[in-house]
C-alpha cells in the first residue's frame, strides 16, 4: 500500500545567511533528531550584512589569554526508529530557493527527509566578523587577534548515532 504525500509551495524563500545548526525543512515528515551545537566565539566587530556599510578608521582589538579554552564534552546518545517502509511519495513543487551564504552544518531539506545526530563545534575569534552584502567598505582598520592560549579548542564528542532508516 502506498502512502501518498503532497506538498506546494509557490513563492519564494530567500536567506541571505545560515550560520551554525541553522536549517530550512520543507516538506512531509523532515526529522532532524539529537542536533546539537556548542562553542565559544569572539568577536570584537561581529558580522556585517546589507548594502552601503562603511567601516572607518576603527582599531579592534582581541584579547583571550585563557590558560584552558572552551574544553567542550558533548556525550549526547541519539537513538531514531523509523516507521515500516510504505514507500512514502513527496511531490514538491517550488517557486525558488535561495540560500546565499551557508556556514558549518547548515542544511536545507526538502521533502522526506531523516536526519539524525548532526553536531556542530567549534571555537572561533574574529577580530573582524563576515562581511556579507553589496557595497560595504572597510577602509583604514586595524584589527588585532590575540589569542595565546596554553590549550585551545579541546572538543571530545563521543555520540552513539543510532538511526534506522527505512
């Protein structure tokens, strides 16, 4: 027996950033089971979006001596059992999808989708964040980063990702 699923969507979805664990799911029965993000970011000027920014004649400055830097133990158990297989059917119809900038386990699903277990970690420092957009300038800066640590990053991640598709 079949199991008959139908989606529309007529428009537009328009994203100009996607940035850690972020995710767009469209459609019958998209699962994203146990995701899980952790980290530890610096920024002294952080991201820049949009049209005609300037930045002038700025001094960053990025300080993070830690002895021991974002010691991250991420044991999460994730365990999914799908349903008995009814060979499920999606249509989709779709006007556009526009994804500009996508980033560390950003994701964008579309119609019958299983995801389990995605996990995203990380220590970052900017003294200047992303620029994203038209037009921006940047001009007599200094941007310093200052990032000494004994040890940095420490990240164990010991998921058990148990899935059972159909």
């Amino acid at each position: 027996m079949k199991n008959s699923s139908q989606f529309n969507f007529i428009g537009d979805i328009n994203v100009q950033t996607m940035q850690r664990q972020s995710g767009i799911f469209i459609g019958e029965e998209n699962n994203a089971i146990g995701w899980s993000t952790h980290g530890k970011e610096n920024n002294v000027i952080g991201g820049i979006s949009g049209q005609s920014n300037l930045l002038f004649h700025n001094i960053s400055i990025l300080n993070d001596p830690d002895f021991i830097d974002t010691p991250i133990d991420d044991r999460d158990i994730n365990i999914s059992f799908g349903n008995p297989s009814k060979e499920d059917v999606s249509n989709i119809t779709l006007g556009s999808v526009n994804v500009n900038t996508m980033e560390q386990n950003s994701s964008v699903f579309l119609g019958n989708s299983h995801v389990t277990g995605m996990d995203a970690n990380e220590k970052v420092n900017y003294s200047q964040g992303a620029v994203f957009g038209n037009q921006n300038q940047l001009l007599n800066n200094v941007n310093t980063n200052n990032d000494q640590d004994f040890i940095d990053g420490i990240m164990e991640d010991q998921d058990i990702k148990i899935a059972n598709l159909r």
